[in-house]
C-alpha cells in the first residue's frame, strides 16, 4: 500500500506539533507533500492520484480534507485509483469524529497502516463563481446564510487561541448583518428560511446532532431550514443545544433530497465543510457510494 501525506507546514496546535515530531517515522513509510499556501492540497491530492499511491492522507483539518478530497475527485477515475485517510489536526475535526477515527496524531495514523476501506456517498455543490461553472465536493456539511458569513469573519488568529469558541464570536458578529431569505427547493418542497444547514453526516460544529437522522450511505442530504436566524434563535436554540447536542424541534423544518436549490435575491454566501466557497445561487447533490476512506 502506497501512502501520500499531504501536510501544511505551518499548521499551529499540538496535535501538528506532536505530528513533526513523528514526521521522519511517517516519512519512512510514506511519501509526503507539504502544501504552500490555501489551496495548494487539492494540486498536490491530484498529483498523488497521478503518481499512483494507493491512499492520500489528508493532515489537518476539515478544510485540508476538503481539498484534499476535490483533488481526488478531479482526477479522472480518482476515487477509482486511490482512498482518503485522514490525520485530524484541525479545530473542529467533525469528519473524523463522524467515523471514530482517533483524535490522536499517532493512534490515527496506526488507524490509516491498519485500517480498512469503507465507502461513503460524496456530497456535491454546483455554483457559478467568477471563473465560470464549478463543482465543488464535500464530505460532511453544508451551509448557507449565518454560518457561512460566521465562517467569512473568522478572526484566525483567534481560532488558533480559543479554537471552537472563535466561531461563537464570528456567529455573534454575524447576526449584526441584515438576514437575507433564503429559497429552498428540492423534488418535492419549496421552503424558505434564514439560515440553511445541510448534512451528509449526523454531526455539525463538533458533535452536535444536528442531523440526527442522516447516514453517510443513505443517497440523502439532510436539510435544515431555520425561518428565522436572528438573537431571540440563538437565544432559545443556544442553551438546548449546548446542553443536549440537539436542535429544538420548533425552530427548525427538516428535509430530506437527493439534491437541493438554494437562491437568495441578496448576496447570500455558503460554505461546505466549514469552508467558505461562494455565493448563491447553489445546486446540492449526492454521489452514491463514491467516497472511499479508510476507518478503524
């Protein structure tokens, strides 16, 4: 079994510092790319696939993985050639904790030597962005609306200091801006909302149940749509929450698709995987079984 690791040089914390310090032993039994700038690790995911290493390993956080996974699938036939394997390094990690991979640097790269192939459906996102019409993969959430201009206020430096409490600030600043409405349209529903979160995975934010029924194998994206996303929400969603992991059932109407529309007659951003992308409007879909990683 080939591995490729594609690691970022300069990422902080003490899972990453933990991870240099095992870097010659991980070194010796794999290759590893070391990523430049944003970006630069879904060119060096697609470069592996092309140089034939079985498993692309993807160390850091969410939005490492996410590169790293559109790398893979700009590839032709990538999922076909090589697997995902991922060392969590990141703030939130809620792809990891979503498949029980271990949060520690060496008891998740024993799990990447020794571990097995599960497949998983590959969520999918098409948008029009400056450059023209791009697709865009993900494997575990969506957003679009509060938690997507959260994510583009984001103080860094911050998250790096108070890791997910940084995200509670950039939610509060957020809800400072004007909420725009938000359409939501798939097969058989047309609703509208202020805040849109959409899963492939149970969990959001961490380990927050926020899909509760939803199931990497299922062909289905869970849907929530918040009518409202303002103080007196977070006010009443906040503390239940915090306290239980899961949303109250009234404030939020649920749906399950194989695919979603999202307009918005206002600038609305969206971000997958915790990512900022674009803009809507935004087309989400499923591809069955298309994920490939290996889990414990």
């Amino acid at each position: 079994m080939r591995i490729c690791v594609i690691f970022n040089p300069v990422a902080k914390g003490e899972k990453a510092r933990r991870f240099r310090r095992h870097l010659d032993l991980v070194a010796h039994e794999s290759a590893v790319k070391q990523t430049s700038a944003p970006g630069t690790a879904a060119t060096l995911a697609a470069e592996a696939v092309h140089e034939g290493f079985d498993v692309i390993v993807a160390a850091g956080g969410d939005g490492t993985l996410n590169e790293v996974l559109n790398g893979i699938s700009q590839e032709p036939d990538g999922w076909d050639k090589a697997r995902l394997g991922v060392l969590p390094f990141g703030t939130v990690n809620v792809f990891a904790r979503e498949l029980g991979i271990p949060l520690a640097a060496s008891s998740a790269w024993e799990a990447i030597r020794r571990g097995r192939e599960a497949r998983f459906d590959l969520a999918t996102v098409e948008f029009t962005s400056q450059r023209g019409k791009e697709t865009r993969c993900f494997a575990q959430l969506a957003g679009a609306g509060l938690d997507a201009r959260a994510i583009e206020l984001v103080d860094w430096g911050t998250k790096k200091r108070i890791g997910p409490l940084a995200y509670v600030l950039a939610g509060m600043s957020a809800l400072r801006h004007t909420p725009t409405k938000i359409t939501v349209k798939t097969a058989n529903a047309v609703l509208e909302g202020e805040l849109v979160l959409i899963g492939n995975g149970r969990f959001y934010g961490g380990r927050f149940h926020v899909f509760p029924q939803a199931s990497l194998r299922d062909g289905l994206l869970d849907i929530c749509v918040f009518p409202k996303a303002n103080w007196a929400t977070l006010v009443w969603c906040g503390p239940v929450l915090l306290a239980t992991q899961k949303l109250p059932r009234r404030f939020v109407h649920r749906l399950q698709s194989e695919s979603v529309t999202l307009s918005s007659s206002s600038p609305t951003p969206f971000e997958v995987d915790g990512e900022w992308v674009g803009h809507l409007p935004a087309t989400f879909g499923i591809r069955r079984q298309k994920l490939r990683v290996i889990v414990p």
